[in-house]
C-alpha cells in the first residue's frame, strides 16, 4: 500500500492514470481537458514521473506541429482493477462521505470568497 500511495501520490497522477486507462492513447492536451485545471508545468512534470517509474510511455511523432500521444505500459495496465475499484467505491460513497470537518462550503463558494 505504501508504495502504490507513494507511486501515485500528489493530486494528478491517479486522475492522469485513470484518463489513460479510459481513453488507449491521449494527447497532452486531451489530459489536460481531462484533469483540469492542471497547468501545463505541472502536467508535464507528472507525466515525467510516471514515465519515469514505467507507468506511461510517450511517442512524439515527427510532423509539424509536433504531435506527442501517451498510452499506458503493460506495467501501467496493471493499474487498471486498482483505479476501477477506485471509481466504484467513489461512485457507492460518494453521499455517504461526510465533508471535512469546518468544511462546510463547496469549492466553488470557497474561490468566490476569495476574490
């Protein structure tokens, strides 16, 4: 458990991984759509470390404007039960699960609080 928690750890590479386990091969603006509001420098770093522990791989096609797809490895593909089980128990509890404590507004009242 601790070191799938370290592999995917941090906000993005669960929800990165489970874009790539929905969709065969995306590019790096079809990830960004699907985990925003990502910044580019961020996604970029977190595709880097999951490159980097054998988890995606990325192809860059020579043409103009370049083109570069990023699909799951066979190691990655091993996630795929993990972060279906994920989704179906997010899907089962999601009413279930209390808000935080002294989290009593959305995400959304909290942003427009801060303006």
């Amino acid at each position: 458990m601790a070191f799938t928690s370290r592999v995917l750890q941090g906000k993005w590479k669960a929800r990165i991984v489970w874009a790539l386990v929905r969709n065969e091969n995306l590019r790096f603006s079809d990830i960004r759509r699907a985990c925003v509001p990502i910044s580019d420098r961020i996604l970029s770093k977190e595709l880097k470390d999951l490159d980097g522990w054998g988890l995606i791989s990325r192809r860059e096609y020579p043409t103009i404007p370049p083109k570069t797809e990023y699909n799951l490895t066979a190691l990655g593909q091993t996630l795929r039960p993990i972060m279906a089980a994920m989704a179906d128990w997010g899907i089962e509890h999601r009413s279930a699960v209390a808000k935080p404590a002294g989290n009593t507004k959305s995400g959304s009242e909290r942003r427009g609080s801060q303006r």
